[in-house]
C-alpha cells in the first residue's frame, strides 16, 4: 500500500518521537498524535528539548530516506505560523523539505 509523502513525514515524526523519548528523555511520553504540542504552554518538552527532538528527527530522516534535511532554517522561522506548533505541522514541514531535496 502506497501512502502519502504527508503520512509518511508524520511516521517519521513518530519515529523520531519514539527515539527521543527512547535514548533521550525517558521520562517524557510524547504521544503519536498529529495534534501533540511541541512549543507553547501545552508543550511536554522545553526549548532545549525541542531542539533535541528536532535533530532527532533530521537523524531519522537521514535513516530512513537518505536525505540530509535542515529544519531549523531563517526561511522556516520567518512564517507567519511556526512548522514547529505540533507534530502535524512538523510533518507538513519535513514533506516540503523533501519535495525540494532536503536542506
């Protein structure tokens, strides 16, 4: 079965997730929902958590798809709505990158 580049970008947030809360913060549970927060009051992880996870996800990305990707770049922290509000939008944002071959 052939699935979305959006669906597959949320798997490997997931991945990621899994990783991060793995070998990173094992006392974090970051549930695989696209509505999971990542900055904000409702967010389960700090700013230096976050920037963790968000290599974590690059490291996953590279794994799984061969492709070096920046998340954080002055394009990305330029929009008027963050790609960092929660795993859906992370996911939307990592599909982008990929559609024009990474970072």
């Amino acid at each position: 079965m052939t699935h979305s580049p959006a669906h597959d970008s949320l798997q490997l947030v997931y991945k990621a997730a899994a990783r991060f809360t793995s070998e990173l913060y094992p006392d974090v549970v970051l549930p695989n929902s696209p509505s999971t927060p990542l900055i904000g009051a409702q967010s389960l992880i700090d700013s230096i958590g976050l920037i963790d996870f968000l290599g974590m996800v690059e490291e996953v990305v590279k794994l799984e798809k061969g492709v070096n990707i920046q998340i954080l770049s002055e394009k990305a922290m330029s929009q008027s709505q963050s790609p960092l509000r929660d795993f859906s939008t992370l996911a939307a944002h990592v599909t982008a990158l990929l559609a024009g071959g990474g970072a």
